[in-house]
C-alpha cells in the first residue's frame, strides 16, 4: 500500500516534469532530467512510461493534425506541381509570343527599308527623267543630224570628189542651221531660263512632296504598330482567360473537379471582368453554371461509388480494427497476468494451475505481433476517402454543403439499418455474429475517420445518435439470437467477440457499457448451457463408474490418483500395496469435472472490465448452482434408478462424503485462479455440504426403500401351511435366506457412517417385523391353526436371534430386538393362552403384552376360531372341551368389547 501511495505521489511531478521539459529551452533541460534520478530509486521507469504516454499523445495529435490538413496538403502540392507545367508552358508561349512579335517586327522593319528605297528609286528616276526631258532633244537632233549625214553620205559614193561640194554645202548648211539654232535659242532663251527656274521650283516641291509622302507612310506604319500593340494587349488580356478556360477543360477531362471549380472562381473574378466585353467570354460565362452543375453530378456520383465500396468492404475494415484490438488487448493482459504469476504463487494444495501455458501463449503472441508489427493497416490505408473530401470541398465551394451533409447522413443511416439487420442463421455459427460484427465496427470506424478528418459534415452529436439507435439494435438482436444458442463453446466465442468489438469501438471512443450489461446476461445463459453441458458429464460419469473403491498396486498408481483429488489418510498411507481408497472411480472424475467447470466459467468472466473479487463471487455461484442443481440432480436421478442395487448406494454415500469433504479444496482453487487473498471475507461460499448431505440423505432413504423391497421379495417367497397341525421344528427355509442376506448386506454397511447402517439396521428389522404380521393379519388369510402359528413363531425367533447377534455394531442392550416386540408379545399370547392376563392388564404400563392391540388379537382369533364346517382345530375343541370354546367366545367378546372402546375413545 505504501508503494502504491509513493506511485500516486510521483505522478503529479512526473507531470510538472515533462511541463517543464516542453517549456524550457534545450539547452537547460539536463537539471530537469536530473531530478527524475535524484528523487526515487526506480523513478526513473515511472517517469519513462509518463514520457512514452506523453509521446504517444502527441503522436496522436500530430497524426490527427496531419489528417485534418493531409488532403489540403496534397492538392496544393498537386496544384503546385500542375502550376509549375502551366508556368512553363506560359514561359514558352510568352518566349514563341515575342519572337513572333519580333519576327513580324522584322518584316516591317523591311518593308519600311523597302519603301524608303523604293523613294530614292523614285527620285532618282524623277531626277533622270528630268536629265532625260533636258537631254532628248538634243539627241534628237543628233539623231536627226545622224540621218541627215547618212543622206548625205550617198554624195561620197555617187561622183568622185563630189564630197568636196558636199562638204561645202554642208558647211553652208551647218552655217544656216547654226544661225538658225542661235535664233532660236535667242529666241527660247528665256523660256529656257524659266523652264530650268520652274523646274528649280519644281524638285523643291517634289521634295515637299516626297516627305509628305514619307510621312503619310509613317503614320500609316504608327497606325499598324498602334493596332497592333492594341491586339498584342487585348492578347494578353485574353490568352490568360483562355489559358485558364482550357486548364479548366483540362481538370475536368482529369476529375480534377476541386480544382476546375477554384479555377471557374478565379475566371469569375479575376479573369472574366477584364474581357467581359468580349462574345467568348460571354459564352464562357454562360457555361460555367452548366459545368458546376456536371460537377455536382458526377461528384454525388463518385460519393455514392464511396459509400456502396465502404458498404461493401466495411466487413474488411472492421476485421482490421477488431483483430489490432485483440491483438493489442491480448499483449496487455497476457503481459499482466505474466506478471502476476511472477508475484504470486499458483499452487494449490491438490495441484498446481497451469500458469506456466500463460507464458507460452504470451510468446506465442509477442511473436505473433512481431510478424504483423509491418502489416499495421490504418482505416485510410484500406479505404480511399478522396471521393468524400472532393465532394465535401467542391459542396462547400459551391455553398451548398448543407445538402451535401444532409444526403450524406441520411445515406448513412440507411446503410447503418442494413449493416445492423442481422441474417436469420446468425446464430447458427460464430462465423455469422463474425460477420456481424465486423460490418458494425468497419462503418463506425469509418464515421470516427470522417468525424476528425472533416470539419461539420459529421458531428460527435451525430455519431452519438447513431451509436445509440445501433447499440440498442444491437443489443436487441443479440439477445433474441444469442437464447437460441445451446453449445456453450459458441456462447463463449460470442463472448469474446463482444468484448472485441466493445474494445473495438471503445478504442474509438463510444460508449460500451450496455454491451458489457448485456454480457452479464448472456453469462446466465452461459452457465444454464455449461450446466446442461456437465449434466451430461456427470451422467456419463456415473454410467461409467464400477461403484467400488479405486484399487492400487503401486506408488506410481497411488500418486496418480492422489494427484487427481486432494485424499489424505493416514491409515491408508501405512498399507502396504496392493490397497484401496475408500471412493469410487468417479469421485476424481468428478472432482476434475468441477475444476474444468470452474476453468469454462472463468473464461467467460475473463476480458469483463471486472474486479477479482467481483470474478471469485461470480465463479463462487456458478459453481454452487452446478453442484446443488446439476451435480445433485444428476446424484439423485443416479439413486433413484431401478438398476441400481445396494451396494452401489452404499459407495454412492462414500463418495458424497469424500465429495464434501473436498468442496474447501475447490474454494482453495477458485481463490488461486482468481488471485484473491486467503483473509478476504467471501459473501458467497459453496454449498457442497447441503447438496453432498441431501444426496447422501437420499441415499440412505433409498438404501431404506430398497432393502425393504428386498425383504418384501424374500417375504413373498413364503409358504405357510396355515392349517398343518404340528410345525416342522425348524426356520422357513425364505427366512434363513433373508437372514443371510441382510447379514451380508449389513457387513457392506461397516464402511458407512455408523448411524446410517444402525438406522438401517432398525429399518430392516422393522419392516420385517411389520411384514410378518401383515402375514399374519392378512384378509385373504381366512384360518389359522395352531401348528402353524406355532411354525411362524419359530420364524420370529431366528428374527430375534439375528438382532441380538448385533449385525450391525452400535446399539445398546436389547434395542434392535425391540423391533419384533409386537410379534413376540402377539404370539406368546396365543402360544400360552394367557388371556386372563392379557384381560386383566390391559392398559397397564406393567403389562405383559402391553404391545398387543386388541383389534389384532381378535382378527387373530377369529382366523382360529371354527367358522365353518372345515374347522378341524375348534371341532376337536368342542368335542374335548366345551368349556375351552366358551371362554373363547367370552374372550373374543371382551375383545369387541375393547376395541368399540377404543374406538369410541379415539
């Protein structure tokens, strides 16, 4: 008690510690640290198991975190991740933009360079043609002159020295032509001068000209380049728009919905507004409404996908949940009542509890654990809930989550009707609670996970509700299957399933305790199955059993026998073999029985959530009802039966009284097993004593009824010779038999406590005396002779010799032969006619035949009394002694005469 109040005491400053050691920096936490050394000696362990179940927590926290955010997190990885291929491609598509801007830049550039040469073209042709139009007629005047001097040529060639002439008349000529071109030139001297003048005037406007040609091209290149920057921003106005309409074509070709409708939020209210002039953008516009709503659709539909694949596999879910449950809650207990055995001693002074199978069983399952350590399965490791998340988020963008809520639940609950109907044959195997349970536990789990991993959709007042309309079903469907089960294996299956599933869900945090009320029921009917069960053993026992005591040979056998029931006898121990025990086969049998019994109905009691003290009175009950209904039914079906015969009782009544002296070993026993100290003061204790007594009790009756029916069949094997005159001189030879064989019987009786064989001593002797004078007095028996009555009484004196002989030691002077007192006083009336006597002393406490009724002797009498022609007896009487029969008469007359009194008085 002391350790445990120190234990109390370290927890609230293993609690400061670890505070402490959250708050303080790093660096600073060895001091901290340090006073979990300095205070206790093995404070440190204490501390440890604190600081792990503080990771733990945290650990738990961090995974709640984690999967409250996980989803979130992954899309913007995901949208991250698309952003970056987006980016990208905008990179590119800006990188192909410019440099088809630059590329068209280029042609302009050309095409101006085109132009301006195209204008040095046109003036230098505007120059040369003014050359020209000064030039031409001159050469056409050297042309002219050219055709002249070919004409003139032919002189050469017509006469000789012709040319001479000609060239004289052509120098006359030239002279005339000069004087003329001076005239003319006097002449057009002045147009000249202003022809070259207005021409002057001319190439100054021509050039005004051609820069105002220059400049009209300019500004129609401005104008171009003006539209065309006006295109290239009205561009990049629209290619975002479009580029965010076409990824929103590309999430939703991808089942990206969640996405598509962030993306259609952004086109509305970001993209749409700086293009909304535009016709395309109107027909997106319109679009989008039509979209959101295939979303909803195809996002209803997935979410119905999900809810017929959980309803499918939530047999699979809940197997995993309830077999880590059980694997987690067979570590825990195993490794507790390991070390209980380390702190306890299992033995008991019969035998020794097997607790050596606990710590192999143990390692079994730390093995066991070990191997499926790596095939841990989370709920989100066997169920995909991307399905729920997308439709919860793209509802909630929407903003239309309540509906979304509102089908969701509304689903649930039709699925939580159909997991809760249970199948018509469910109780036939475990298999089917199995499967029962499993489909319970996998749709609550899958709630718990929707309920911290989402926020609204499911609610902890939600789950509470459909946990409470579930656990009354439940419990309702389990109480109507679980009363049509009759193998107690089966019930005890069902057992352990409950718990596990009630650990299960409790792991979950719902609320189980009607679950375990209801085991308390199912216990009943548990131990109602057991005790049929063991009802069947016990008769099986008793069929098997020899009823006579258990022979030994050797040490080896002593032992094993001894090992089996907790026999101690000194007597029997200082034998030599070969010896016997006093019980028959079937008192270790049945002793082991009880054990098992105890050992079935400990299993149910196990995993209950309930004190030691609580399983030791549970155990303590229902191993009295087996003893005092099934054990004693079975003991008084076994006494009752016909087959049955003498000695087999008188074992059976051995063998209750080993029996009850072995119920404090069995008390012995269920304290150990239930670990319950030997100075707790038990309410309940087992009642072998009563139902080992009533047994007995019943024995004994029956050893009474039989041994009494067995001297009914000697009895009716007599034949009196009612009318013989003189008596053979010795016993009936029926009544040597029955002697004999209660002398035999009666030596069977020494091994039986002392009272039971006197009483049944007495018993015999006085219903064979009660049998021979129903003989005696029987209707049918008509007349009597004296002969006869003179044979009979020498009957009654083998009687009285055998009851003095004392076959059965223990009683006190004459009292077994107290038995035939009736007879003897009854037949020594009549052997010597004493009736005077009889008469005289009637009523008197001192009276010779006090035990004589009066209505027997005159029955008696009158059965020798002459009442008809064949009376021999009294004829000769009447002949010899006339006296004789009228003193019968007077006789007979005062007898009437006593019993009218009698009856009169009664």
């Amino acid at each position: 008690m002391a350790e445990s109040g120190e234990g109390l005491g370290t927890v609230p400053e293993h609690e400061r510690i670890l505070q402490e050691i959250e708050s303080t920096d790093t660096a600073c936490v060895g001091p901290t640290l340090r006073s979990v050394y300095d205070d206790q000696p093995n404070a440190h362990k204490k501390f440890m198991e604190k600081l792990d179940a503080c990771i733990r927590n945290h650990d738990k926290e961090i995974e709640k975190m984690c999967n409250f955010h996980h989803q979130g997190f992954v899309d913007a990885i995901t949208e991250l991740l698309k952003v970056r291929t987006d980016a990208e491609k905008l990179k590119v598509q800006v990188t192909d933009t410019n440099r088809r801007f630059q590329d068209a830049g280029k042609e302009v550039i050309l095409q101006t360079e085109d132009i301006i040469r195209c204008r040095i073209q046109q003036r230098n042709i505007t120059t040369v043609v003014e050359k020209l139009q000064l030039c031409l007629p001159v050469l056409e005047m050297y042309s002219k002159l050219k055709e002249q001097m070919s004409t003139k040529r032919s002189v050469y060639d017509d006469q000789p020295n012709a040319h001479k002439k000609f060239m004289e008349k052509l120098d006359a000529c030239i002279r005339n032509h000069d004087k003329e071109i001076e005239k003319m030139c006097n002449f057009h001297h002045q147009g000249f001068v202003d022809a070259i003048t207005e021409l002057l005037k001319v190439r100054t406007d021509a050039e005004k000209l051609k820069v105002i040609l220059q400049t009209e091209d300019i500004i129609r290149c401005r104008i171009q380049q003006r539209n065309i920057t006006t295109v290239v921003e009205k561009l990049q106005l629209c290619l975002p728009v479009l580029e965010m309409y076409s990824k929103l074509k590309e999430q939703m070709s991808t089942k990206r919905y969640y996405s598509a409708l962030k993306t259609m939020e952004q086109l509305e209210n970001v993209y749409f507004p700086r293009v909304s002039q535009y016709r395309f953008c109107q027909l997106m516009i319109e679009n989008l409404p039509k979209l959101r709503e295939d979303i909803k659709e195809i996002s209803m539909s997935d979410l119905k996908d999900f809810l017929e694949s959980i309803r499918k596999h939530s047999d699979k879910i809940g197997e995993k949940a309830m077999k880590q449950a059980q694997q987690q809650k067979t570590f825990s207990v195993l490794q507790k009542q390991t070390n209980i055995k380390f702190g306890k001693n299992t033995y008991i002074n019969s035998g020794r509890i097997p607790a050596e199978r606990n710590e192999i069983v143990l390692k079994h399952a730390l093995e066991e654990e070990d191997e499926n350590e790596e095939e841990v399965l989370t709920v989100q490791d066997l169920v995909d809930f991307s399905p729920v998340y997308r439709c919860l988020h793209i509802y909630s963008v929407l903003g239309d989550e309540e509906t979304f809520e509102n089908y969701y639940r509304k689903q649930r609950k039709k699925q939580a009707r159909l997991v809760l109907q249970p199948q018509s044959n469910m109780h036939e195997t475990v298999d089917g609670y199995r499967r029962y349970f499993t489909q319970i536990v996998g749709f609550f789990v899958v709630e718990d996970h929707i309920l911290h991993v989402t926020q609204g959709l499911v609610t902890r007042a939600y789950t509470d509700e459909l946990w409470n309309m579930a656990l009354s079903k439940i419990i309702a469907v389990l109480r109507a299957h679980s009363s049509y089960c009759t193998d107690p294996d089966l019930i005890l299956e069902l057992k352990n399933l409950i718990v596990i599933f009630a650990d299960t869900l409790q792991g979950y945090g719902f609320p189980v305790n009607r679950l375990f009320d209801l085991l308390f029921e199912i216990r009943d009917q548990y131990n109602e199955t057991l005790l049929k069960k063991w009802a069947g053993v016990f008769r099986d026992i008793f069929e098997e059993d020899n009823y006579s005591p258990i022979p030994v040979v050797n040490e080896e056998e002593y032992k094993i026998v001894i090992s089996k029931f907790p026999f101690q006898d000194l007597d029997l121990e200082k034998q030599s073999f070969p010896k016997k025990f006093p019980m028959s086969q079937s008192v270790p049998h049945i002793y082991i029985q009880v054990k098992e019994f105890i050992y079935a109905s400990l299993k149910f009691s196990e995993s209950l959530h309930r004190s030691s003290t609580e399983i030791d009175d549970m155990l303590r009950k229902s191993t009295n009802l087996l003893l005092t209904r099934t054990l004693s039914s079975c003991l008084l079906n076994l006494i009752r039966k016909p087959h049955i015969g003498l000695t087999e009782l008188v074992q059976i009544i051995i063998n209750t009284t080993h029996l009850e002296q072995a119920c404090k070993y069995l008390e012995d026993f269920i304290t150990n097993i239930t670990n319950i100290s030997q100075e707790t003061i038990h309410t309940t204790r087992l009642y072998g004593l009563s139902t080992f007594k009533d047994a007995r009790h019943a024995a004994e009756g029956e050893i009474y009824t039989k041994l009494n029916q067995k001297i009914d069949e000697f009895v009716q094997l007599a034949d009196y010779d009612w009318t013989m005159s003189e008596p053979d001189g010795r016993a009936s030879g029926y009544l040597i038999d029955l002697i004999n064989f209660l002398r035999s019987i009666f030596q069977v009786f020494t091994h039986l406590p002392g009272k039971v064989a006197q009483t049944a001593c007495m018993s015999a002797c006085q219903h064979l005396s009660t049998s021979l004078m129903q003989m005696l007095l029987d209707s049918e028996l008509k007349q009597i002779s004296m002969g006869a009555i003179q044979q009979f009484n020498l009957d009654v004196i083998q009687c009285e010799l055998f009851a003095s002989s004392e076959p059965v030691p223990g009683f006190q002077g004459d009292t077994l032969q107290l038995a035939f007192i009736d007879l003897r006083q009854l037949l020594d009336l009549f052997m010597v006619w004493d009736w005077s006597t009889y008469l005289a002393d009637y009523g008197q406490p001192a009276s010779k035949y006090l035990r004589v009724n009066p209505n027997t002797a005159l029955t008696l009498l009158e059965k020798m009394k002459d009442t008809s022609k064949k009376n021999n007896i009294f004829a000769q009487f009447r002949k010899n002694d006339r006296d004789k029969q009228k003193l019968i008469e007077t006789v007979m007359k005062q007898l009437r005469s006593l019993v009218n009194g009698m009856s009169q008085h009664t």
